[in-house]
C-alpha cells in the first residue's frame, strides 16, 4: 500500500480547512443534495464529499456508506487532492497504490474510485467530491462532466461557507467595537435611513433615549441646531449623491458640526461607501463629541494670543522706557510753565493756549494726513525755517489751519526773533515728545497688566478704559496706516465684564478692521475707525465701525464660523469665533452689519451685575 505525500502547501491547508470549522459537524443539506446526485449520475452506491485533516479524513456528507471517517494514510482522496482536476481508480486490484488498501481488500471492498478535488481560492485543495463502487467500471463521458460540475459546486459551497464565517466574525468584531467606541456611527442607505449597526454612543451624543433601526436621518437630528433650511440641504444632496447626479466629493460640502441641544458641540465626518461599481452605495456618518476638547483648543488659542498680545506689549514698552529715560528726573508741570512764560514773552501766547490744548493729549493723535504732510515738503516756495516750523506745530497735534494761522504771525517777525521762536518750538517740541513717552510708558503697563492678568471674575469697568487698554497694543499700527481713531464714549458708560476676555474682543475686533484697511482703496485722509455708543434695556452697545470698503454678503454670513477665513493660510479663522464666543460667555453678543463701504460690529455687553446674572 502506498500512503499519499504530504501537499506542498499542506500548512496553508489545514489552516484553511480548520477556519471552515466544520469538522465533527453534522452534516450539511445542501452538500447531501450533491452527493446524492452525483451517487444518481454516475450510477454508484457510494458517493461522499470528505475533508482531509491532519490525521483522517472525514466524510462531511456520505451517501451508502455507514462510518464518518478512516485513516488518513488509507484514504484514496488523499491521493486525489494531489491532482488538478478527476482521479479515476478503475480497478483497484490493477493498481499498485490500492491493490493492498484495507478498503480494498477489507469489509468495504472498494474496485472503483473518482474523485474530484475540492479547491478552496484556486489553490487549496481541501477534499473531494468522490464516487465509490464495489465492482470495476467506467465513466462515461457525461458522467465525468457531470462529477466534475458538482465538485465544482461543492467547492463554491465550502468557500461560502468560510466567506460567511469570515463575515460573522468581522460582524461581531465590528459589534464589540461599536459598542466601545467613543464616537456616534451609522450609515445611511438611498433611502437616507439608517443600516445595518450604530455605536452604542451615537443615542448619547445625539441626546436621544435609543436609535432605531431604519430611522429617517433628520429624526436623529430632531435636537441639533440644524434650519429647516439647512436639512433640505442635506436631503437634497444625499439625494442627488444617490441619483449619481453629484460626485461622491460633494459629502464634504455637509455639515461638519452641529451643536446638540444647544450646548454641545458634536463634529461630523461623511464618507462614502462605495458598491463593486464604484457607485455610491451607502453613507458613513461618524460623529464625535467635541465640547471638552473644543474648550480646551479655545483656551489655548486665546492664551496663545494672549501672550503674543503681551510680547507685543512689552516690546513697546522697552522702547518707551529707553525714550522716557532721558526725562526722568524732569517735573513734567514745572517745564509746562516755563515754556508758557517763554512762548508768551516771544508774542506767541495764543500759540501757546493751542498747543498746551493738543500737544498733551494722552493719545498720540495726527491732526494733518500724511497727504497735507507731503505736500508741505514738496512746497518750494516756502523758506525752510518757516517749513521747519510747520512741520513742528503739525507733529505737536495742531491742525494745517490752525497752523498755517501762527505760521502767518511767525513771517511778520525779524530774523532775530524768528531765529528765537524756532530754537523755543523746537526744544518745546522735544519736550513733549518725552512726555508723551512717559503717558505712554504708562498706558502700556497698564495695558500688560490688563491683558496679562487671568482674571475670573467680572468687574463693573469703564468701556472707555477698555477701548482705551486694546487701543495701546494697536495704535502704532493704526499710525502707520494712516487711520484715525474716534472715540465717542462717555466716561460714565460701563459694563459688568470679565475685563481680560473683553479686552481680548476688543483687540480682535481692532485687529480685524486694520486688515481691512491693509487692503483698502480709501485714501489716508478718508481711514477712520470709530467707536461710538448707544444704550437700551439695561444693556450697553458699542459700536466699532470701519470705512475700509465693507464686506460682501457672502462673506458676511460666515464671519463668525470657526476656522472662516478670507486670508488663506495666513489666518486660521478663529479671531472673530472666539471674539463672540467670549462675548456670549460675558453674557453679551456680537453682530456684524455691512454696507455703503462701511463695516459695523455691535457688541452688546451687560451695565450691571444684576443684569448679567439675570441673562
């Protein structure tokens, strides 16, 4: 007898055959329809369908035959599964390898055998679909076709077989892994309701009691903050998608986040489930709760700025400090009257009157535009010490008329006296200078103070003193663009504020309007950015408004969303997101209205105490 080798792929095998896990199974209906018939067609007594594991083999179905498995070393199929297509044994007792087989020579008295080897992805060769009789014979042609087919079938049926057990097996991985994971998942069908499994979360984050299977998807919307508007969007396109009237990329144009039942924030992803034909076949939804982390991020940001804002600051204020170092131990009111006396012993008394009126204004302000400027000193007619004079009274904070009106005066005098004046204006105009500095020292202390200090509470404080704190970061800024502040405020109006969080609103709104201006048209003279005040049920309005050119409706619509940007990779569109975040944090709000070239920002900010508790 000989016993058949070992496949060379005989690992492989098993492990194949033992994934099937249908060893020591009862046996399968649909594999004795088979074997019955090929028993019918090929007119034998016995037909089986056998698996060869490591030591036996085992007769998964069997027609005629009583035992459920022999020894692998006495098998015929063992021999078959060595083979690409029918082994035909037409008399045992003619052949060498079974002549002396216990099945042939034994109770069972094999004389003829074929069998069809049963391959498992082209190249596994599991077992066979065999044939067995008790007298040698033949095979018709059509008989052997005919056993070929069912074997055939048979390996089709045991590949379903392991395909379902591999899909069994990914479902309940699948089923544990939804039922842990920390994300909301479901996927929707082209009727847009729901299929198959959804996370044990997704009731949780979208704050319903459970989720039933094939609910419509606005259903498990029903408490997000999505318009009526806005879920016809969404109909529409998934309907579209389905229809193949829209390419799959369209899902990116969805919502990305929904706030649920006002106060959480919930991040969506849709993504598409493609069929063989690279159609849409179905929707992925994946939603995650991002309330905590989104805090956190926004926390970060506005530290992030917060910093930034205070390097900034404090930059400022070593250059300050270098400037008012030189006037240190200069009493700023004794030098005001000596001046005063000089300036009226020269005959300019009124000029005087003027300049101690603006030239000691806590603001650094320009009354003349850089335009009135320039032309001055392209202005060859006039002598340049009467230009030098000029320039000084402008750069002093006096107006071109009311310049030009001492300039007038100043031509009447001899040579002498105007040789005087202009050593006096111009040590005058040294000296306010540095005192200008040391008001400004002191403005940007103060103003590091404020943005520096992580302040929880909210205080009552003067909205002029917080304009005021935001302007002294930015009016540099504002200089060099050649835009003019106004601050129509009244030094009685105040508000019940986190003073830290409202400054830092106050800066991004500056901040925003001095981009606009960046790039604006409107000439130097026209740039004005105001600040202005209304009040009603017990609220305070500020109004902060730019002429830089205005903003397009579109535009306007989506200014306050997270991550909008007009700017590309230079922003990242959080600047006017967290400025109303942190308004309505202080119980205020923030809008925006654009036209005639003009930007208009109203934030709205409790007066009192009693008032923001009550909001």
């Amino acid at each position: 007898m000989q016993s058949a080798p070992l496949p060379r792929d005989e690992k492989e095998r098993l492990e194949s055959l033992l994934e099937l896990g249908i060893l020591d199974a009862n046996q399968d209906r649909s594999l004795d329809e088979l074997t019955e018939l090929a028993s019918e067609l090929c007119e034998t007594p016995v037909s089986l369908v056998t698996l060869i594991d490591e030591k036996r083999q085992f007769f998964k179905s069997r027609k005629g035959l009583d035992v459920i498995e022999t020894p692998r070393e006495i098998s015929f199929c063992a021999h078959a599964i060595l083979e690409d297509d029918l082994m035909i044994v037409p008399d045992t007792h003619q052949d060498p390898r079974f002549f002396d087989n216990p099945l042939v020579t034994g109770p069972h008295q094999v004389r003829f055998y074929a069998g069809f080897p049963l391959s498992i992805e082209g190249t596994k060769n599991l077992g066979t679909l065999c044939v067995v009789d008790m007298k040698p014979r033949k095979l018709t042609s059509f008989q052997m076709r005919a056993l070929q087919i069912l074997g055939r079938q048979a390996a089709h049926y045991l590949e379903l077989l392991r395909n379902i057990k591999r899909l069994d097996s990914r479902n309940r991985e699948l089923r544990a892994i939804m039922q842990n994971i920390s994300q909301g998942i479901f996927t929707l069908n082209k009727q847009g309701l729901t299929q198959g499994e959804v996370s044990a979360q997704l009731p949780i984050i979208l704050g319903l009691k459970a989720v039933d299977s094939n609910a419509r998807w606005d259903k498990l919307f029903s408490k997000a903050d999505l318009s009526a508007g806005h879920r016809e969007k969404i109909d529409l396109t998934l309907n579209q998608l389905f229809q193949g009237e829209l390419p799959v990329t369209e899902l990116q144009n969805l919502p990305d986040e929904v706030r649920i039942e006002q106060s959480r924030v919930v991040e969506l992803k849709w993504d598409p489930i493609l069929d063989r034909d690279q159609k849409l076949d179905k929707v992925l939804v994946a939603m995650k709760d991002v309330t905590q982390s989104r805090a956190l991020q926004e926390q970060r940001i506005i530290l992030s700025e917060k910093m930034a804002t205070i390097g900034e600051l404090i930059y400022d204020l070593s250059h300050e400090l270098r400037n008012a170092q030189h006037i240190a131990t200069v009493d700023g009111e004794e030098e005001k009257v000596r001046f005063a006396t000089l300036f009226q012993a020269c005959g300019f008394a009124e000029a005087w009157i003027l300049l101690e009126a603006k030239a000691f204004l806590p603001q650094e302000t320009l009354a003349s535009s850089s335009h009135d400027l320039n032309n001055i000193m392209r202005d060859r007619a006039l002598p340049p010490m009467q230009k030098r004079i000029l320039l000084s009274l402008l750069s002093l904070g006096l107006s071109l008329p009311e310049s030009q009106n001492i300039l007038v005066k100043f031509a009447s005098l001899q040579a002498a006296e105007q040789h005087l004046v202009g050593a006096l204006l111009g040590t005058f105009e040294t000296f306010v200078h540095m005192w200008q500095s040391t008001q400004r020292t002191t403005e940007i202390t103060q103003s590091v103070l404020d943005h520096a200090r992580s302040q929880e509470q909210k205080v009552q404080v003067r909205v002029s003193e917080l304009i005021e704190s935001s302007l002294t970061l930015l009016r540099k800024r504002c200089k060099s663009l050649g835009v003019a502040t106004s601050i129509q405020i009244d030094a009685s109006c105040t508000a019940f504020v986190n003073k830290s969080e409202i400054n830092q609103v106050l800066l991004n709104l500056i901040k925003n309007a001095l981009e606009a201006f960046e790039g604006s048209q409107a000439p130097d003279r026209d740039r004005v950015l105001e600040f202005r005040q209304s009040s009603h049920d017990g609220k305070i309005s500020l109004i902060i408004e730019d002429n830089a050119g205005g903003i397009q409706e579109e535009v306007l619509r989506h200014m306050f969303e997270r991550r909008f940007s007009t700017k590309g990779d230079k922003g990242n569109g959080l600047g006017l997101y967290l400025a109303q975040k942190l308004t309505a944090r202080n119980e205020g709000t923030l809008n925006v209205t654009s036209r005639d070239g003009k930007t208009c920002f109203t934030l709205t900010l409790p007066t009192t105490e009693a008032i923001s508790k009550a909001g």
